[in-house]
C-alpha cells in the first residue's frame, strides 16, 4: 500500500493568493467594462438633451448643427461600444479563470485537509 500524497502547505497559500488575484482582476475587468457601460448611457443622455433643447429653442443651432454634433457624438458611441465588447471579452476570460482557479484551490485544499474557506 502506497502512503498517502502530502501537498506542500506554501503550495496551497500560493495558490490561495493566485485565486484572490484572479477574483481581483475579474473584478478590475468588470468595473472597465461598467465604466465603458456609463460613458456609452451618458454619450445617448447628450444626444437626447441637445435634440430637446434645439426643439425648444434654447439653444441657438441649426439643424444642421444638431446633425454634426449628433453625429459627432454617435461616432464617439461607436467607439465606445466597440471598447465595451473588448472588456466583455477581456472580463469574461478574467471570470473564467478565477473561477478555475478557485475550484482548483478548493479540490486542494480538500485533498490536503484543509478547510477551503478558512481565512
């Protein structure tokens, strides 16, 4: 009969800081993402506020004015979605591997004994 495998204490304790710093990159890469979200929302708020105050004449500007600075700003919106799909992807991968390395520090922490959400 074989003994039992031992897993390196210092092991586990690397691994534990791995899995905080994977759950804290996810989290980076989710509030980028958010960040991008409330650009994108507040480039569309201006849109609408322009297009009010033009209607309502309380600014002086022109319909063609109006059309430039729209399209100025949806060209900015352009850039911005564009910026949120690549920090989707980016926090979806983050996600992904703090996910894997959580459970693969939980299954170790199991094997070696331990209880996985000891502090």
């Amino acid at each position: 009969m074989k003994a039992p495998h031992t897993l390196d204490p210092s092991r586990l304790d690397r691994l534990r800081g791995q899995s905080e710093d994977a759950i804290s990159a996810a989290a980076r890469a989710q509030d980028a993402h958010l960040h991008v979200h409330q650009k994108i929302g507040a480039a569309r708020a201006d849109i609408r506020l322009w297009e009010e105050r033009s209607s309502a004449n309380l600014v002086d500007m022109s319909r063609r004015q109006l059309s430039e600075k729209t399209a100025e700003i949806n060209e900015q919106i352009a850039k911005l979605v564009a910026e949120k799909n690549r920090l989707y992807a980016v926090a979806e991968v983050a996600r992904e591997k703090s996910s894997a390395i959580r459970e693969l520090y939980r299954r170790c922490a199991e094997f070696a004994g331990v209880d996985p959400y000891a502090r």
